[in-house]
C-alpha cells in the first residue's frame, strides 16, 4: 500500500476511522484488522503481551496436570518429581530442578533420567517460547500502520471537458498538491522507491550521424491493488512498461533564429503543428525544463491495447553551464551570452536537443482476468473493487503518468534543477537519465499514491467530487481504501480474537480443572491408593506441610490442623515452626523441619 514515506505529507487525522474493522489488503489476499491510534495501540501492545505471559502459566499448569494424571509409577523416586511440578507454577521454576532429579537419576541407575529430561525439555519449550512470544508477539499481531479512509473527506475533482480551459486549469490548481509531494518524495524516500523502478539502459548505440550522442532507455513498474491500497482489491495489478530513444529526425531544420522548432513524430500541418522551444535572451535564463506531448492517435491507442506514444522535448539549449557536457540533452560548446552569465560560465548547451521518442504499455489484471485498459476493469466478473474507486482510476490512470507529472511540475521536473541558480546549470553532472529517473519514480509514487492524494486535496467546494453522490453524500464503497500515517497502529482483528479466546479457553480450562479437584467425590479407603484425582490435593506444598505438623499424623477434623481445613486456625495453635540440625554426616544436609516443636 501506500505509505506516508510515499507521499511524503502524512494524512490528517481527521480523514480516517479508528476502532473500527476494515480489510486490510495483503499479498495473499484480504484480511480482517482493527486500527488503533499510536497511544492506544501501544496499550494494546502491552495489553498482548501480558496476555501470552499468562497463556503460557496456564499452559504450564495444564500441562502439570496432565503429568500428575497420566504418570502410573508409584515409586518414592517418581513421586518425587511430581511433587515438584505440581507445586512449580512456573516452568522457568521447574527447569533446574528437573535437570538436577535427571542427573540425580542418571547416577544411580538412570531408570528416570529421560522422564527427567523430557520434563526439563517442555519446562525449557514453555519458558522460551513464555519469554519469546512474550517480546515478539505484539508484532506478529501488529500488521501496520494504516486505517480505513473516512468516506466523508474522500475528494477527487471531475474530470473536467478538454474544451474548457478555465475548467482545465482550476482542476490542475486542485490536483497540483498531489504532483509536489510525488516530486518530493523522490527527494525524500529515494533510494527506498527507486528500487521499484526497474530502468535499463542501452549503451551501445551508435552516434547519430557520426556526430551526435543516442540514448535508449526502456522501464518497468508493477503497482498492485495493496500498493494502491485497496480494501479489496488484492487482486488487482497494474505493469507500466515503457521505452524512449533519443529523436533528431525530428528538427525542423529551419536554420538559425529564436526557436529550435520540432515537426513530432515527422508531422507538420494545421492538426498537428510543430513544437518550440524558444531562445532568446530571456527564456534561456530560466532553468531547464521539459514539454510532453502525446500521439495525435492516442486515443485509438488506449482503446486498442493500452500502447500509447508520447514525446518529450527538453528546453535546455543555450543554457549556460559553468562544466562541459557530453550528455544527449547537455552537450556543451563555447558560449556567445548577450548577458554575463552568474558564476562566471563560458560554456552553453548546444541547440537542436534530441527529443525523446517513447512508447508506455500498461497492462491491468484483475485476478487471471487481463484487460485491455484500465476501463475494462469495471466489466470483468467478480470485480469487488467499488465503481466509484474504478472511476478514479480511470482518471488518474488512462494516460502515462510521465506525461501529466512532466507537464504537470514545470521546470521542477528534471534533475539538472537542482543544479540551475538563474539558469547555470553544471552539464557534466546533468543527464538524460538521471532527468528521466526521477520522473519514472515520481510518476510510480504518484500512481500508487492516487487514494491517498484523494484525502489531501485543497478542495474549496466549487469543484464537483467523483466520489459524491447526487443526495451530496459519498458514493457506495467510496471509503473503501485506506491510509497510512505513523500516528497509526493497526492489529489483526483475527490474531486479537484468537488470542483472547486462547486466553480465555485456558483461564476456563483452569477453573474447570480447580473445581474438579476441589469438589470431586471422596474416594473409599479401599480405592483411595488407585484414585488419581487425590494426588492433587495431597500433593501440594501445603498438604505436604500439613502431614508433618497434624498431630499424630491422624488429621482429624476436631484437630487444630485438620483434613477439612486449608491452613491452620491461629486459635491455641502451639505448634511452631522450627529447623533443627541434620543428625547425618552427609557434608550435603542442611537441616530438617521439626515437627514435634511446641510453644511454651
């Protein structure tokens, strides 16, 4: 999709919905997500991280009860083991000490040691993937930064009749934003949009006329419905290829004079009359710029197969240039200025510069479906994507976008500006290609940045809106695309849903679990040594405290410590804690509890 690095200017935050579901499109398809402001969504960071650190406790409980259900070994040895998971709460807890019950294990005879281990084994899974998804989850829920558009500040200008010039101009005035930030973001984001734009050169051509220098060039761009981004059109793509080649058949040849004049594509009459580039002492002043122009049969063209030819024409001659140049467009000579040249400049480009014959195929697919032109799309079957976003395609997208951005940006458009105070430029560091570089990746931010743009216009009310339906409200699916800004934060819907109710299921499972072994039914004397569901209850850290100090060892329930009861009662308890020495030589013994020990 789009992003803000793209255009350069992020959206207000008044143009999009938050808490609020939409499709966000990916690669592979749509999928459902819910956007958060940053602040919001860095709570919800938090929110998931506390909740997988509780996912893998409850885990970890369940899995200790499984262990102590399932384990059929009686044994003293055995026992042992399970004493300590069922009081370990924790897996990073029961890792050392299952280790250590391994190796105690594997030094007497080994009969335990891989009950051991594998214990060790799933108490090290739990606890690394307890800390891994702990850090790392939040973001594999976390999708990006982008929510769905508000339909209501949704605005693209009609496009306006082609004979009505003061219509033309006041929506060039509207769409004039738009052809800034693309520029800009070349200047801004270059080398991580440049890598979008596949552009070949070929070097190997001759010199026309054994004199002056070619060039070819040919480029490539994919954008895809996710680039445009389309709530559900993940389907759709767009391949603009394109190629220009350096044109000097077209010089008018009419000698010397103010104007270098050009007959385009070899024509020259009342329908399609030539081109001039003037060059008197006031125009070559200003910086260099470029003219395009389309076939006079461009329109047969887009309806035939989408093909359409185009020129480009540069107004560089006798600019004056402080470095010779040998470049197609800025090739340099000894300079005749009427006027001293700032900086000092004795060199000028050379008049009659080539023109730029090209030639840009776009090719759209929606799913296997090919169209023609990008009009096609509103007819092929299965076509989710709104009428109302097709229309502004249409707009935006019938016509090669280098032309309109070229036109559109005036002597902003090549490269060689930025090196032009008052018209000096420094030809050795100019270029065809640099010139033509940074327009492919303007017009590729441009395109991808069509719906984006449509929440940015300077709009003042006067101008008809495409995405506005005759009631004055916004067309069905006009809002049906999103934007990206880094005040956003966006999370899967389904990733939320499915660790709540991994969550929740644990947490009921929990509780289930609880009840059934506080509340199930007393076994009879004779079954109670099979009854594995009393393990949980004689097991515990607690119990195992209460068997040392019941008086007698009977637990009945008139004692102060007694079976029914969970701690002992405070009331005449006289029985007090107390460590007493270790009577063996075992340098290993620290002590013992004293059971026997009374207040006195």
């Amino acid at each position: 999709m789009a992003d803000s690095a793209g255009v350069y200017t992020p959206p207000s935050v008044t143009s999009y919905m938050l808490l609020k579901s939409f499709d966000m499109p990916t690669r592979s398809g749509s999928i459902r997500a819910v956007a958060f402001s940053s602040k919001s969504g860095a709570l919800v960071t938090a929110a998931l991280s506390v909740m997988f650190t509780f996912i893998f406790l409850f885990t970890w409980n369940l899995v200790c009860f499984i262990a102590l259900l399932s384990s059929n070994e009686k044994s003293r040895h055995r026992f042992a083991a399970l004493v300590l998971l069922w009081n370990s709460n924790d897996s990073w807890f029961a890792l050392p000490r299952m280790l250590h019950y391994a190796w105690v294990s594997f030094k007497s005879g080994g009969h335990e040691t891989a009950y051991g281990l594998l214990w060790a084994f799933l108490a090290f899974a739990v606890s690394g993937a307890s800390l891994a998804l702990g850090i790392v989850g939040p973001s594999l829920v976390q999708i990006g930064h982008a929510a769905p558009v508000q339909p209501v500040s949704a605005y693209f200008p009609v496009l306006p009749p082609q004979n009505d010039a003061s219509a033309v101009l006041q929506v060039f005035g509207l769409r004039a934003s738009s052809y800034l930030r693309a520029l800009g973001s070349v200047e801004a984001a270059d080398v991580t949009k440049r890598q979008n734009v596949d552009m070949q050169e070929n070097i190997n051509l001759p010199p026309w006329n054994d004199t002056e220098p070619m060039y070819q060039m040919s480029y490539t761009y994919s954008i895809t419905g996710q680039d445009l981004g389309l709530q559900r059109g993940s389907g759709l793509s767009l391949n603009v290829t394109g190629s220009c080649i350096t044109e000097y058949e077209w010089d008018a040849k009419l000698g010397g004079g103010n104007n270098d004049t050009y007959n385009m594509w070899g024509y020259s009459d009342e329908n399609n009359p030539p081109f001039s580039v003037p060059l008197d002492d006031v125009s070559i002043q200003s910086a260099p710029k470029v003219s395009f122009f389309l076939h006079p049969d461009f329109v047969q063209q887009f309806g035939r197969d989408s093909n359409i030819s185009f020129a480009a024409i540069v107004w560089a001659a006798h600019r004056a240039s402080i470095t010779d140049g040998s470049d197609a467009w800025y090739v340099t000579e000894t300079g005749e200025q009427n006027y001293a040249p700032p900086f000092g400049a004795t060199r000028w480009i050379k008049r009659r510069r080539p023109a730029l014959s090209c030639w840009q195929k776009d090719t759209w697919r929606y799913g296997t479906q090919l169209v023609k032109n990008v009009e096609g799309l509103k007819n092929v079957q299965g076509m989710r994507i709104p009428v109302s976003l097709l229309q502004v395609l249409e707009i935006t997208l019938s016509l090669p976008k280098l032309v309109e951005l070229g036109n559109a940006s005036g002597d902003s458009a090549l490269r060689s500006r930025t090196t032009s105070p008052n018209g000096v430029i420094d030809a050795r560091a100019s270029s065809i290609r640099s010139d033509m570089e940074r327009l492919l990746v303007a017009s590729y931010v441009a395109s991808q940045s069509v719906f984006t743009d449509a929440t940015m216009f300077q709009q003042d009310g006067t101008w008809r809106n495409t995405l506005e339906g005759g009631n004055g409200q916004p067309k069905e699916g006009a809002g049906d695309f999103i934007i990206v800004s880094p005040e956003i934060q966006t999370f899967s819907l389904g990733g939320l849903i499915a660790v709540v109710v991994c969550l929740g299921a644990l947490m009921l499972t929990e509780g289930v679990v609880t009840f059934i072994i506080r509340h199930h039914d007393q076994p009879t004397k004779n079954e109670i040594s099979n009854n594995r569901l009393i393990r949980f209850k004689v097991l515990t850290a607690v119990d195992l405290f209460r068997r040392i100090y019941e008086p007698g060892g009977g637990g009945k329930d008139e004692d102060n410590w007694g079976c029914s009861k969970h701690f002992p009662t405070c009331e005449d308890d006289n029985v007090v804690f107390k460590l007493k020495d270790c009577e063996s030589s075992n340098g290993r013994c620290r002590g013992h509890i004293d059971p026997s020990s009374k207040k006195q």
